[in-house]
C-alpha cells in the first residue's frame, strides 16, 4: 500500500507488499455501503471489471495489471499468459488504460524464465499502481496553479464543474479531475463543485459527491442537462472532466454526456479542461471516430438503481414494460472544444502541445 | 369532451358538456398505472398544477381556466375571481400559458354580472379547450411538411428527438412537438423517435415513451447526455421540442436540458424546431433572461420515482444522505440555436418572422 492513499481516507485499490491478492471497494455499493471485495484470481479481476465493482480508466489498468499478475500465479506458460491476457483486455472496451497496463506486464514477463514471471508481474503491477499515484499528483499540481488564476482574478468561491468520476475512486490516487479540486480544497481555497449526476450508472450521485462530501469539500448535485443552464448563468468558472482514451489529434472519449458540457462551456467561454494521465493517450488512435464505444446493457438506462424507503439497495424501472432503451456508454469530444490537457508533464492547450510533452511516445 | 381527443386514445383532460369537474390523467402514475383524477374545485385544481398530476404549458392553461370556472361556481364575486386566479397564477411560474388563460378567463368574466359569470368562465375554458386541440392540429400539419421533406429527401426511416413531453399528455389535443410524428406515423410513413428521458422528473421515459408505445410508433430512450453523440453519429435527422415560454425575441424556455440539445444539434447541423402554440409566446418578455425560472424540490433530483422489483411505485434515495441538490426545472435556448418556430399560424424561422404571422398580438 502506496503512503499517498492514505490522504485519500479510502482506497479504491489496496495491494499490500507479499500477498497474493488486492483489495478494491465495491463501488457498485456506494454511496450506500461501503464494503471492500477481495481478487484473488485473474478471473475475479475480470468480473471486477466488467460488471464495474472498480471502473474508472487508471483504476481498471491497475486491477487489470494485478489480474495478469494473479493468472501468472496459477500458470506461468505462454498459453496462460496470452489467454489471460485477451480475457481481461476483453472485458471494457474503451478505456485505453487497461490495455496499456497488459502489454506493459506482458511486455516485462514474456521475455523471462516462466519461473521469473509472476514475481515480475506482481512488481510491474505496483509500479503501475504507484506510478499513476505519482501521475495523479502531478496532474494536481498543475490543475491547482489553474484555480488559483481563477480564484486571484475573481476573489470569491471558485466553481468548478465536473461529469461523472474522474476522482480518487477512479484511480490508485487522488483522483484525475479531483486531484486539483483536493489540491486547492487542502490549502484552503473556497471552491464549491457542481457534481453531474451522470446517467445512467449514476457515477457522479454515487462517487464523486460522495468523495466530496468525505472531504468536506462544498457540493452540488445537478442533473446531466442542467449544466448548460449554470454556464449561461455564470454559475461556472471552469470544467475539468477526465478521459477514458484521447485520440492523437487530441479527441477525447469520455462518458456519455461529457461532449454536451464541452459545447455549453464553448458557447459561454467557460474553459474545459481533461485531466489526463498519459497512459490514456492513444497516439495510435487519429482521431475519436477510430476509438470503439462501448455500448452497455439497456437496463442501465431503463432501471435507476438506489436505496429505497425500506433502506434497501433496489432498482426502479423508469419506462414501461417492452421500452427499447440505447445505451452508448461513452462519447467524443472533439478536440476544438478542449481548452486544455491536464498531464502529469504539465498542460498542453492542444494536440501538437501534447506531443511536445511526451515526444519518446508520439509517434514521428 | 371534444372529438379529436379521441383520436389520442386517452385524454390528458376531459370535460363533458353540463358536468361542473374535468378529468385528468394522473401523470405522476404513468406509465405504471392510468388513472384519472377529478378536479371538482380550484384548489383541486391548483394542487393538481403544483403536484404535477398536470403538467406541459398547454395542459395547465385549461385546468387553470377551468380552476377559475370552479372558483365562480362556489362565490362569483369580484374578491373570489381575483384570489382564485392569484392562487393558481402561483402555482408553476414558467409556462406563460396558465397566466395568459387565467387571464383570458378574468377578461372574459370582469365586467358580467356576478350571476352571469360561471356559465361564462366554462365557456370560455371549454373555447380554450377546443381552441389548442385546434392549434395542435395545425403544427402537426405545419410540421408535418417538414417531416415529409426529410424523408423525400432521405428514402428511409426519419429519425427524429424529441425532450421531456410535449405530446397529448402536454395538451388538450395531439401534443405540440408530437403532432407532426403523429400525423406522419398515421399516413404510413417510417418513422422512429429518439426519446431523451428527461432527468429529473423523467417525463420523456415515463410518459413520451409511453405515448410513443400506444401509438406503435418506434422509439428508442436514451439518457439526457446521449444526445450530443447520436447527432454526432448522424443518427438524428431533425429535433422538436415544445416550449414553456417563448420570448418576444425568440429565446425558448423550455425543460432543462433542452439548451444543450440545441447546442449539439447546432453543432451537427441538425435542425431544431420548436413546437409553439401562439399563447406559449410572452410578447411582453423582451428576451429569455427576463423569464422567470422555476426552481423545484431538490428531492426530485435525490430521489428517482419508479415500479420496484415488487411492482410497487417507489423512489431510491441515488445520493448520500445529505448530499444537496440544486433543481432548476427550466433553461433558455437562445433563438440563434433555433432552425424554426412551428406555430398553428405556419413556419417561422426567427422572431421577426414570428411577429409577422401573429401581427395583432405582437407590440409594435
């Protein structure tokens, strides 16, 4: 366990140094309950991650990358190496993380003694792990000397806006998009956050206002359309979002909902910041239209699930019975409406910008 | 009870010639339940517009009206007519329909003798009645050109997106947006309709997917945030929304979320149509920022209203406890964003031309 998640108060991913497995929250459970899973297997890996007990683009390239680790423990041939491999590459496709992570521990593993792999993979996993703290960090950093402009120009509670979870819970860390929120809140800067809620899984309600309320930072839930409206009101100062993959011209796919705030802050000058850890840049990507959208089941979008009056977990269908529901779980944001890429190098205002900061991985 | 209606297959509001009530459809039951309520006073009725068994701009102007007729039945005196209209002039403060029904009404009553007025304030609601079944009609033709360029132009399925409910269940009538996708689905032409859900009440899931449903008209729901994607991805042709007030400038108040619509059909050169009965425009109001915006219960945004696994209607708490919630219901989509005004009068494509097809209402 990585020192730095302590300052989270909880961990979204716990591995300690010596066992055998990691412990994530389930976070399908909260805000209601708070209760940790323990994987123990390269397929409970998989399922963690593909019914979204951990989610989030940092996250599931961590959980991935100690899935790996686990299926080396069973069997460290080739055939079990690759297997594992696709298995868990398989379970989300949009998130460029996770499969980044995997050909990072099968990059370290395959070349080595099947005897040498699993010990490898497990130390390749918490350098992951511990690496996208440190990017998290980073990405604070430079987020902080945003707010700060803003909150020196205006002298009042700065605003900011953000969509589903790009927070601690979404990473090994502090979190992408809340990172500079958690920054500025600890030296106490006035800020107030206008959480969206995030239809249909709910991540912003769930996570985000959960992560704000531990922290004791000020919050208000809004509903996904409402966010146009605060910008038009000035009600905003700036966006910060995360990503689940940026194209190389600097598109961004992001969850569902994401390219409707980028257009309302573009028609009311409000800047509209990713925060993004470089292992979610896909330079092999030209654009957004190349990145696959995962499209999820169509309950989520038909049955809201929460806590009832009885206190218990349920669901609650919205339509009636035989309503055909679409459920696009993520969207692109081209990259002329991004006012700016918050990496853990710095910011970059466009795509060119992004690949001055990581020219070893650009492609020429 | 006026025929067209009947051509709805259920009624948003009935009156029966000599009756002193009117029915309506409980609409915070569907689409789980139909069930019809009676309004037998004013204050049935103001409850009806505040509690939102009734709902749309439309819909509230008649049972206001009638409200106001119910007032008369029990005291015609001058104090009576003003405290009735004053009390369900405060029940929703954004539709200009209730305020310019109730005072059509008072207009209509004022100066009759106080024996004479109740017969006279029916009257006048049952014209107000038959007057938007009327105006329904003749957007949906209006629109229906529209539609019928479309799929000239297209030779396929017309995609059209519709938000929150401006159908029968918003009207006396065939609804305001959903008046063209009627007529077109009733001369065979393919058609199917993206239905956005509508957080946070959930109008377009609860009730325009259900409209859509009884009409065997295709229909897909999708959450507020997936718009912006679709018409990215080309799967929208056209949108059509109604209004709750438009400005004498063109600025369209309509149910949150809808600004962010307009601003992704702007930005894929989708058209945004608005469906406007002329007594939705407040003449008087110069632009959208001079339109009052109502501010809801945060619970609306906490708690989401659905049928349980058990069948019983219930809300789920989707938040922490404590967590707090801001609601505005309403947002202004400015008139730039707008491709055209449907109107009962004809297409308009911008405020001036607006003022041309309603000389008589417009101030010089």
């Amino acid at each position: 366990m990585n020192d730095a998640t302590d300052r989270t108060r909880y961990s979204a991913l716990l591995h300690a140094a010596g066992t055998h497995y990691v412990d994530v929250l389930d976070q399908r459970l909260l805000p209601h309950r708070v209760q940790t899973q323990r994987i123990a297997s390269a397929d409970d890996a998989a399922i963690a991650i593909r019914d979204m007990a951990v989610r989030g683009a940092p996250l599931i390239g961590a959980v991935g990358a100690y899935g790996l680790a686990l299926a080396l423990d069973t069997d460290t041939s080739d055939a079990a190496l690759s297997s594992a491999h696709a298995m868990l590459d398989a379970t989300r496709p949009t998130a460029v993380n996770l499969r980044w992570a995997l050909d990072r521990v099968h990059a370290r593993v395959v070349s080595l003694a099947p005897k040498e792999r699993a010990h490898a993979a497990w130390a390749e996993a918490d350098a992951i792990f511990a690496e996208d703290v440190s990017i998290n960090e980073a990405i604070g950093r430079h987020g902080l000397s945003l707010l700060r402009d803003i909150a020196r120009e205006h002298e009042r509670t700065v605003n900011v806006m953000t969509h589903c979870n790009a927070g601690a819970l979404a990473t090994c860390g502090l979190g992408t998009a809340t990172a500079p929120i958690f920054l500025a809140h600890d030296e106490g800067m006035p800020l107030h956050v206008w959480v969206s809620e995030t239809r249909p899984r709910l991540q912003g309600a769930n996570l985000t206002a959960w992560e704000m309320a531990q922290r004791d930072i000020a919050h208000t839930l809004i509903v996904d359309g409402a966010s146009g409206l605060l910008m038009r009101r000035g009600d905003v100062d700036l966006v910060i979002v995360g990503a689940d993959r940026v194209a190389a011209n600097g598109d961004v796919c992001n969850k569902i909902g994401t390219y409707d705030k980028a257009l309302a802050a573009a028609d009311n000058g409000v800047p509209f910041y990713v925060a993004l850890p470089s292992p979610t840049i896909d330079w092999s990507a030209p654009s957004g239209d190349a990145i696959p959208i995962e499209t999820r089941p169509s309950t989520e979008v038909l049955e809201v699930r929460g806590r009832t009056s009885s206190g218990d977990a349920d669901g609650v269908a919205i339509a009636g019975d035989g309503t055909r529901a679409l459920n696009y779980a993520f969207d692109v944001t081209p990259q002329r409406l991004v006012s700016g890429y918050l990496t853990e190098r710095g910011l970059a205002r466009d795509a060119a910008a992004l690949r001055r900061l990581f020219p070893e991985r650009a492609p020429r």
